[in-house]
C-alpha cells in the first residue's frame, strides 16, 4: 500500500506540471522526435504483437545494443547488471555460474527467451545464457510480473526476451574485439550475405577466451573461472508474396570452464587429489517463424533445443541431458474495436541425469512432459484515451494436470505525455528442481526433498506511470515509475541453516511475496550530456507460521546509473556506469561460522572512453569496477575449507554437525554458496568496433 500511495502522490505532482504550458521552439523539434522515438519502440513481448511502447497496455522495457555498449562485457549475463531491478547473480564461488532475478525473486522465476521462443530455461538458464553473441542482439525487452497467460510455464515472476537482428537490417560486416589486463578476450563477428532477391542470412561467430589462473584473495583457488567458448549462430530471412513472414534460425555453442584449486589440471578431472569443477556444455537450437499463406493472419512458431551437461564438481559428477520441443500457431484478428489473439501451443521436455532427480528403484527414468496449452487475448480500445486487455490461458501439464493462467490490463492516456497502466495477472512454474539449482549440484551438501515437490503459483498487480516533460530549451525528461506485488502460493524454498551438510527442499507452509516500487528516470540535455538512472526498493518475504523471513540474496533496493556525455568535436564519447545493491542475507554454516552474515552495500563502477572519429570505426576502452570492490573485503575467506575441500579431516557428531577441532577450528565443511557478486577487482579494458554498411 506504501508503494501505491507513492504512485498516487507522483500523479498528484503531475497535475501540478500540467497546469504549466511547456513551449517547444522550432530549433528543437527534431530533438524531441528523437527522445519519442526511444521511448516509443516498436516491442511484442507484453502482447505477443509488434506494438508501439507507448500504445502497449502491458508495460514492457526496452534496451538497446547502444544501451549495453555503454559498459562492454562478453555475455547478455553480464549486460544486464545495468539495467534497473534486474541483478545478474552468482550462484557457485567456484565455476561462477549464475542466473537472472527480477525485482529480487530467484532466476527460476524469470523466463529467458530468444525471439520469443522459450529456448533458454531450466538447464540452459545456468549454464547457456553466457554463450548468446551481443552483436547479433537488436534488443532486449523486460516485462516485469507474471506473463504465464501468454507464455506459460517459468515466466513467473519475468520476462526477458532478446530479438535478434533482422538480417535484411545488419551490416554487410560488423567486429567488436575487446580485451582486458586480466587477459579475458571476447570477439563478435557478423556477416550478412544476399542469396539472390528471395533471402538474407546473418552468420555471427562469438568467441570468448579466459585462460589465466588468478588468486588475488590468496584461498589457494582461482578468483575467476577458466573459461573458453565458441557460438556459431545463422538467421535467415525469406522474401515471400504480400510481405509474409518467414524466418528460421540455428545456434550452437560449446563452452568448457573450469575453478578451483589452482594446480589443478584436466587429468584430476573427477578425482579426489586436487579439486576443481570442470563443466563441458555442448547445446545446439532452432527456431523460426512462419506466416501461413492464408487471407487471415495465422502464425507457425516453432524452435527445438539439445543440451548436454557433462560436470564434476570435485568427485561428484553431474551429467544432464535436455532437449526441449515448441510449436505455436497463432491467429491474429482485428474486430471493430477488439484486436484479438489467440492461439494453440505444445512445448515437450525431456530431461535425463545421473542424479536421484530421474531414478526409480535405481533404475534410469528419465523425465518427458508434455504441456500443451490454448489461450486466448483481447485488447480491446474503446478510444484514443482507455485500452482494455483480457487474456487466459489453459495448460494442462502430464504430471502436475491443469493449469489456469487468466490476465488483464488497463490503459490510460491522458494526454501524449502521460500514460497510466495498471496489469494484473497469475503465473506458474512447474516443478524441475534439479536443473535449475546450481547449489544442490556441487556435491558440498547433499540434496533432501521433504515432500513431493507442488506446482508454483503466483498472482501479481501492477501500477505503472510514464511522463514525458518537454522544456523550452529542448531538454528532455522521462519518468517511469512502478509499483509492484507478487504473492506466492507453493513456493519451492530450500533450507540451508536445518543442517550445514544438506540443502532440504520443500513447498513453503505459507506464502511469499515481493513487493515494491521502481523508477526509471531519462534525462537529455541538448549539449550532448544524458542520464540515465534507476532505483529500486522492494520487499521479498517468506511466511510461514506467521513469521516473515527475508531469502538469502535478496537485496532490499538496488539502484542503476549511465551518465554519458559526447564531445562532438573531437568525436569523443564518455560513459560512466554503475550500480549500487544494499545489503543481502548470506548463507552460513554454522553459528561459529566466522564471515559476515549478510554483505554491505556495495557497488560496481565502471568509465568508458568511445572514439568514433575514424570511417567506420570505434575505438573504446576504459576501467572496470572502479572501486576495486571484492566479496572478500571484511571477510577472513570466501569458500570455506578449501584446505579440505574432500572434507577429509572434518570429524562429526552423531547428528551428523560438523564438530570444532584444532584442524576446524570453525566447525566448517567445505563449501562453495557463500557469494554474492563478482570476485574479479580493477582492470581496464580495450577494444575496436568495426561496422561495413
């Protein structure tokens, strides 16, 4: 209510801004066309339909290749720790890999898609989001709160969908090459080639190299993981009669990493000598789209994964296998006022391990769910100033049964510089519990599930507020503000603190929410200087017996800045980015556990310099993490034991807790969970982009 009330007041200043005529001087026309064509993108991921931003009942965020460009970095993984209420998060101290939270709820709870097909999930969300090419990327589009109505399964909590170029639009060549003083090198390469007049294909190549054994905290492990990656990916676009669609695209990626003790080597891969975590990933995808040669507008979508897992984290081996079907026909319909969509999908799963997870009786089971679903959605525009969107869907899972998903928004133009929408809507998340936690992997603690594991489901509202102010001078102002809240029913909670040796798995005997209000600010001034910023502040709780508990790494406000400025004439641009967290809940072991309970604030700051005065060129380069911070700051180790990581001197009571002895002084196993951001300080970075038109 806090968060409304807020909202409400913002509304309250802007009837006082809109008693002021704001006069536009000719000179500045074009600047402001500008500043409305960035906020008014075309996007599909709130309605699944190309639709102006403004004129969208469903508020969707929108980030450019210019946006990221602002701060380098060799993964979409990476890019988004500069965009507002999303938090890229490290999951293992050891291999470093990560997934996506929004407005603080964990990754499975976000749905990763590329070109809206549900191709990044599960599995791949830990372990493949890190190998997609940013030079294929047009851009990436944030829908905050469930969009399970449309999308189904796993888009709980959010949506990220990353577009990818359309080939008829790329470059003829295109390079962007950087590296850094830690010696991490990443290179995007692009080519468009014309097949006659009837297709264009866009091959791009992303490679990244990570070779150095670092140890800058002095524990005896690496800071970073070795990493060494390749992606190959090729679109193509087929001209067809009356401009109809069709589109069809394949990827594959092979990436091997490797952390942990630093002599370590690949011939003491699984063995319990030196301890490393070696992770091979090999996975291939398709995806396409194509308009069916009919009067009415009816779309086939459709994409397929492979990917293969094959890990050892010390002794434990962890060897997965997923691939994942999608078909999606869809029928498009504009009736008098109603816009109409509604289509039929089927998504199939496979998942094979050599864990518990897909075993019975010992014996290999490996899972296959089938989740076909129907949906219908109607946008509904009774004038220029009120739009109605209605939407359902129903799904019906062969473990779990049916699932119903039904959704509604409501938009308010008051005039062209202020828009209110409110969204309301349901998400789920079926169970698949194994592929997703990186933790209950590592071989540190072991894995109980309490209970047969429920369906996740959640319900979510949404206020949200642009406002556009134009000044004399021509500067630009744009404020959007959001409040949000998202309650749980069946949430999957794992309990770390019952007992240090296991991670206890179980739906939550309660409920859980996150709460909160979120503002994005643009500001343009006409001498070349821009901001950009964002905070955060939100509320994610569990409740059960009527105690409410904060979840381990879940900040309470998280805040985003680029501040850039271009000198035009020595063609020099600088950008200054960051982002601030405050502090999160840390997973101990023990009461004797000596780290610090939860982090403190920190922030990472980074500047870059662009020269752009060379004919097709740019010449960048700059300083990453300004203030050197580190997770070690204050704390007498991050990993614990990595004296001992077989815990071969640990000695134990008879429940199984670890006891303090002269050689454990702390009472401590050997564990990896302990971390909440990047354990990589300082280092500047260098590169050259090249684009051939």
């Amino acid at each position: 209510m806090k968060c409304l009330f807020l909202l409400f007041l913002l509304l309250a200043f802007n009837s006082l801004f809109s008693q002021s005529k704001i006069l536009v001087k000719e000179k500045d026309t074009i600047k402001r066309h500008q500043n409305e064509n960035e906020l008014n993108e075309v996007v599909v991921s709130g309605t699944l339909k190309a639709v102006k931003r403004l004129e969208s009942a469903v508020p969707v965020e929108v980030y450019s290749p210019v946006f990221f460009k602002k701060n380098p970095t060799a993964s979409i993984y990476e890019a988004l720790q500069n965009v507002n209420g999303v938090r890229p998060q490290l999951n293992c101290g050891v291999c470093n890999t990560g997934d996506i939270h929004i407005n603080g709820l964990e990754g499975p709870y976000t749905s990763v898609m590329i070109d809206g097909m549900p191709i990044v999930s599960s599995l791949s969300t830990v372990y493949g989001l890190s190998g997609i090419p940013n030079s294929l990327v047009e851009r990436i589009e944030i829908v905050k709160g469930p969009a399970s109505s449309l999308y189904g399964s796993e888009a709980v909590g959010g949506l990220i969908n990353i577009i990818t170029k359309n080939p008829n639009n790329a470059p003829l060549f295109s390079a962007d090459v950087f590296t850094t003083s830690w010696l991490e090198t990443n290179v995007d390469l692009g080519a468009k080639f014309n097949i006659g007049k009837k297709a264009t294909s866009l091959l791009g190549l992303n490679y990244f190299n990570y070779d150095q054994t670092i140890d800058n905290d002095k524990d005896g492990f690496t800071d970073v993981t070795a990493q060494n990656r390749i992606s190959l990916f090729n679109k193509w676009n087929f001209n067809r009669n009356q401009n109809r669609i069709f589109t069809i695209a394949a990827r594959g990626m092979y990436e091997d990493r490797w952390g942990g003790d630093v002599r370590w080597e690949k011939k003491y891969r699984g063995g319990n000598e030196i301890y490393g975590e070696s992770i091979y990933t090999k996975r291939g995808e398709l995806l396409g789209s194509y308009q069916l040669p009919t009067t009415e507008k009816l779309m086939l979508a459709f994409s397929g994964t492979a990917h293969f897992q094959d890990s050892r984290y010390g002794t434990t081996s962890y060897i997965a296998n997923q691939k994942i079907g999608f078909l999606q026909l869809t029928w498009d319909k504009k009736i008098g006022k109603n816009d109409v969509l509604t289509g039929i999908a089927s998504r199939y799963t496979y998942y094979d391990d050599n864990t518990p997870a897909t075993s019975i009786l010992n014996e290999n089971n490996p899972e296959k769910t089938w989740l076909p679903g129907i949906f219908v959605q109607d946008e509904i525009a009774f004038n220029q100033r009120h739009k109605v969107l209605l939407g359902l869907r129903y799904d019906y899972n062969s473990i779990h049964g049916r699932i119903l998903t039904p959704r509604m928004a409501y938009k308010l133009k008051i005039n062209d510089n202020n828009i209110l929408r409110f969204n309301a809507g349901t998400g789920f998340r079926v169970v698949n519990l194994f592929t997703e936690d990186h933790t209950a992997l590592t071989g540190a603690r072991e894995v109980v599930i309490a209970n047969n594991l429920n369906p996740e489901k959640s319900v979510n509202a949404n206020l949200n507020y642009i406002k556009k102010i134009y000044f004399d001078n021509g500067t630009f102002l744009g404020i959007e503000t959001t409040a949000f809240h998202t309650l749980f029913s069946n949430k999957i909670i794992p309990d770390y603190e019952a007992d240090p040796n296991k991670i206890i798995y179980d739906n939550i005997d309660g409920y859980a929410f996150s709460q909160g209000i979120s503002c994005n600010v643009d500001l343009n001034f006409t001498n070349g200087l821009k901001f950009i910023l964002g905070a955060t502040y939100m509320d994610v709780s569990n409740v059960e017996n009527g105690v409410k508990i904060r979840p381990i790494l879940t900040e309470n406000f998280t805040g985003t800045w680029t501040v850039s400025y271009k000198i035009n004439p020595i063609k020099l641009s600088v950008d200054y980015t960051g982002n601030v967290y405050s502090p999160m809940k840390l997973p101990l072991l023990s009461d004797t556990d000596p780290r610090n309970p939860d982090s403190p604030w920190y922030s990472l700051q980074n500047i870059q310099f662009t020269y752009s005065g060379l004919k097709n060129f740019e010449l960048f380069g700059g300083i990453k993490n300004l203030l050197n911070f580190t997770p070690k700051r204050n704390n007498p180790f991050l990993i614990s034991r990595t004296e001992d990581p077989f815990d071969k001197n640990v000695q134990y009571d008879s429940k199984g807790q670890a006891l303090v002895t002269q050689n454990n002084p702390y009472g401590l196993t050997f564990d990896t969970s302990y971390v909440y951001g990047p354990n990589q300080g300082l280092r500047g970075f260098f590169g050259v982009r090249y684009n051939l038109f």
